[in-house]
C-alpha cells in the first residue's frame, strides 16, 4: 500500500500556535518534505522532531516531486511543511499534492495557522464572503497578466486578500487605487507576533503614510469589496445613456420575451413597467 501524505501547517510567528497532532506526526512520519530546511531545522529542534527532512521548494518542485511520489508509493509516509502557515497555499505544495491526486495517493490536511484567515478575522471588514490572490503578479514578471487580475478585482463585491512583500508594497497600493479607488483596507503585519500591527485605513491614505515611512514585514492586504449599491448605480447611469428600444434589445437579443424584457428594463431603470410600456407606445 501506498504511504499517506500530510500538509502539516506551522506557525506564521508564534510557536505555541504548532498543534500537538502535528507535532506528533512529524514525529512519526518517514519523511518530511520542507521548503527550506534551514529554516524548518529551527522548528524541529523546538519541538525534539528528529525525523529525516528533505527540499521541496519553487524550484525544483516537479523533480523533487515525481522523487516524493515514488517514495509514497513504496509505502512511505511523508509529511510536508512550508517556511511557514497551511501548505499548498500561496506554495508549491499545490503541485505535489496534484501529482498525489493523479497516482491516487492518499492526501490528508492537518489544519493550523493561515496568514489569509488570521488577518481577514482582524480587517473588521465582511467575512462572509471574500476572495484570495496571494501575490500580484510582478510588474518585470508579467504586466498584462497584472493589468487583467486588477481590472477583475475592481469588479469584485467580496472582501478580497493580497499578499505583498515590504518592497513591493507602495507599487500595489498606487496599482489598487488606480483600479479599484480608495477604498478600505487593512494591513496586516507581523501577524501572532509580540508586534502584531494591523492599520485600518484607506487605499489612498496607506499611500500618503508609506511616503515618509519605509514597509517592513511581510504584508497581507484586506480590501474591502464593491458594494452592490455602487454596482447598481453605474449600471442605471449607464441605462440613462440608452434608449429604451436599445435596452428592450438587449434582452430580447438574449432568447427573452418581450413581457419579461419589460419588467427587466424596468427593474434597471428605477420605473414601473407601465412606464416603459408607455415609452414604447409612443
């Protein structure tokens, strides 16, 4: 039988957040894959963890992964962990993990510590629904593929989540003002750390503060989605610039009656449909 893998999550900064079942199972496991085992090493002798560790990281995550996979095969079970938080998120575990999938290797999630979730409960913005981009793509890396998720985000209703790195950090903030306006967020920084800091502040204001201050720590961004509201108000602005034949068309264009177009036109506009009725009699 095949070994079992286990995404164990660590800690993003505070170690008395590792759980005991995950430290009793990187005990136990034959091997625990680590995205950096320097880093990971501190972690182990912590917690008198002496299981065997080997690389698993950006770079050789497909290699390193068919070599994981054949080890899992022969009955091993290994246990994979990031430099810090849930694997496989914003990390090349994704990859493994889908290689798992394919051969029908048993995957198992230990849960633990998110970056994602831990700053989304602090933001004070709507939790019921929300989004999550990890990193932007970069500027030098891929501007188009950068411009699109922006435009996409400007459209959003949920909550939404970034991950930004400290030098990179006023470049994306003058990007989502650009494209999504000044809107709420909260920077989230040194999250479970003895200096926890989150800002609940504006897009714009964020901008004026990092003009005479320099970013520090690792960054999670929690933005405030586009209301409804505002939604609604474009879409009948852009109803006023319309005649009514044409916005009967675009209904009707759709495969929809001429009786539910009119409630639909009405809806759009703020009117009753006797209204619209009436506008097409004449």
């Amino acid at each position: 039988m095949s070994g079992i893998l286990y995404l164990c999550a660590t800690p993003i900064g505070n170690l008395g957040d590792m759980s005991p079942r995950i430290v009793e199972t990187l005990k136990e496991a034959d091997l625990i894959a680590a995205e950096d085992t320097r880093n990971s090493i501190k972690l182990l002798n912590h917690f008198g963890i002496e299981t065997p560790m080997t690389s698993y990281h950006e770079y050789n995550k497909i290699d390193k992964g068919h070599t994981l996979i054949a080890k899992l095969k022969e009955g091993l079970n290994i246990a994979l962990i990031t430099d810090a938080g849930t694997p496989a998120i914003s990390d090349p575990g994704e990859a493994v993990v889908q290689m798992c999938i394919k051969e029908g290797i048993t995957v198992t999630s230990l849960p633990g510590p998110a970056a994602l979730i831990v700053a989304l409960t602090l933001s004070g913005l709507p939790t019921r629904r929300f989004c999550f981009e990890s990193f932007l793509p970069s500027e030098k890396a891929d501007k188009k593929e950068r411009r699109r998720i922006l435009e996409e985000l400007s459209e959003e209703s949920r909550t939404i989540i970034l991950y930004e790195a400290p030098h990179h950090l006023k470049g994306t903030l003058t990007d989502l003002s650009t494209a999504l306006g000044d809107r709420k967020i909260a920077l989230c920084r040194e999250l479970t750390k003895k200096f926890e800091e989150v800002d609940h502040t504006t897009i714009d204001s964020a901008i004026r503060y990092y003009e005479t201050n320099e970013p520090r720590g690792e960054y999670v961004l929690v933005i405030e989605g586009r209301s409804f509201e505002e939604k609604d108000a474009e879409m009948r602005k852009s109803f006023e610039n319309m005649s009514i034949e044409e916005h009967m068309a675009l209904y009707e264009d759709r495969g929809i009656d001429r009786k539910e177009a009119m409630k639909l036109v009405a809806k759009d506009r703020g009117v009753s449909k006797r209204d619209i009725y009436n506008s097409l009699l004449t």
